[in-house]
C-alpha cells in the first residue's frame, strides 16, 4: 500500500473527528454549517442538480402548479422555480461573501488603528461611524444603489462600505482590551514598533471577534440584496435572485399562484437561519466567556 493510500483515510478520519468536534461542542454551530454547506454545494452544483436552464422561458407552461414536471411550478414568464431557486444561492453567495470580506477589509484596520491610538483620532473616527449608522441601513443602500445603478457589483460595494462600522466597533473594543495588557507592554519594552505591535500582536487576537460576526453578517447582507431586490432597485429580472423571484411571486399570491413566492422566501429564511445559527455558535467557540 502507498503513502497516499494510506494518507486519505487518516485526512478523512481526522476531518471526521473535527466535525465530530464541532458538533459536541457548539451543535448550533455544527447546524448552521450544515444549512450553509447545503446551500454553498446546492449553488455550486446547481447546473448538474438542476432540470432546465435557470432564464429559459417556456411560454406554455406560465404558472403551472408545482409537479413532477415543474418541482416548484413555473412563475409568470414561464420560467422553472425549482432551477431558479437553486441557482438563486449562487447570486446570494456572490453578493455575502464579497461584501463581508470588503467590510473586513475597510472595519478591521480601522478598528486597530484608531484603538490603539485613541485620543481625538479615536473620537472623530467612532462619531463619524455613530453618523453612518444614524440612518437606517436599508434607506441608505436603496438611495445610493438608485443612483448608482441596479447590479451586483453596486449591491456588494454598498453593502460592504455600509457594513464596515460594525467590524470596526467589534475589532476596536478588543484592541481597546487588550492594548494594556502584559502581552503589549512587554512588546513595547522589547523596542517593537507600533506596527509590529499592532499586527503581530493585537490582531490575532483583536479579529476572532470580527470573524464571529462574520457569519451574522453575511446573513444581514442577503437580507439586504434581497430587500433592494423586491424594490425594484437591486438585481433586476430575469436574474435567477430569490429578492426578484419574491417580488414577482408577490402579485400572484392574491390570485392563488402562491409557489411563485413562497419557494424563493423559504430557501431565502432558511439560508438566513442557518448563517444566524453559525455565526451565533462561532460566537460561543471564539469567546469563552459566552462559553462559560
């Protein structure tokens, strides 16, 4: 038997006894990621899992009941619900992830900086935030997303820079924490410069927080691209996005046609549930005083 042989059981057993792991120790945890992980595998595979192409219309078959040929129905421009369902994780993927790592990369050397600074700077920086989020959050997505134009690349964009203050805030009480301790007293009697400092030592510590959140925020930004969706000013149709299937489905409901929007809203709260369930067990693994 080879060494490779005999490697890919023990990668699979020690993958096995880690997921094994999570479930004992957090099974809120262990859930989400399940939910998530289904979803993530289901927008990965969606051409092989699903029976007809997502934006293909078939003018026979306009709001047909959910069955053996249509799983879910068509909705009204003839389309399968089903196909557009699955690829709809896709577009909530590619609008969470990217406006999550933005908001990381904009809140979380902020919130470093200006807490291990403090002073005015600190000030200004965290009243400028306070005024970021005075406005709700949905008002100030949906104004500049109209103005700047219906499309993905807008929706992460504004959802990441309008997300950034709460990393920020989480990342700047840890540093707010830690920045007295013995571990950056001694760095700073070793001669360590302030950036060193900084990254070497603060943000290892100072991010676990952020990453936490990371998951309930990634929930919050589906949220959002959906609601701009069923506005009108988001992803725009015939773009397989569970916001624009809602919104259409939404005028068929007072006529019976209830699949058209319950199939998208259900996967939509599902996803949502499961990124809420993780992100709250990340919470309670990263932070042993939720633990205790």
């Amino acid at each position: 038997m080879t060494d490779t042989a005999v490697a890919t059981p023990r990668r699979r057993n020690v993958l096995t006894s880690r997921i094994k792991g999570l479930a004992r120790r957090s099974p809120t945890a262990a859930v989400g990621f399940a939910i998530v992980g289904l979803f993530a595998l289901g927008g990965i595979f969606a051409p092989l899992i699903t029976p007809y192409d997502p934006v293909h219309s078939f003018p026979r078959e306009i709001l047909v009941d959910p069955g053996s040929t249509f799983w879910f129905g068509t909705d009204g421009n003839g389309m399968d619900i089903f196909s557009r369902v699955i690829f709809g994780a896709r577009y909530a993927f590619a609008i969470a992830v990217p406006a999550v790592l933005l908001s990381l990369v904009i809140g979380v050397p902020l919130g470093l900086w200006v807490g291990y600074v403090g002073g005015a700077l600190d000030e200004v920086t965290m009243r400028v935030l306070d005024a970021l989020r005075v406005f709700p959050s949905i008002i100030l997505a949906l104004a500049v997303v109209a103005a700047a134009g219906p499309s993905v690349l807008n929706v992460v964009l504004v959802i990441g820079v309008l997300d950034s203050p709460i990393f920020a805030r989480v990342v700047r009480a840890e540093v707010l924490a830690l920045r007295s301790s013995t571990m950056v007293e001694a760095a700073k009697a070793a001669g360590n410069p302030t950036w060193r400092i900084v990254m070497v030592h603060l943000l290892p510590n100072a991010i676990q927080g952020a990453m936490a959140q990371s998951a309930v925020r990634a929930a919050w930004a589906i949220r959002i691209s959906a609601a701009l969706a069923f506005l009108g000013v988001g992803i725009q149709v015939p773009t397989p996005e569970w916001g624009v299937m809602i919104r259409q489905g939404a005028e068929f409901m007072v006529t019976g046609q209830w699949w058209v929007a319950l199939f998208p809203g259900v996967a939509l709260m599902i996803l949502m549930l499961g990124l809420n369930m993780l992100g709250d067990g990340m919470q309670d693994l990263l932070n042993p005083r939720r633990r205790g």
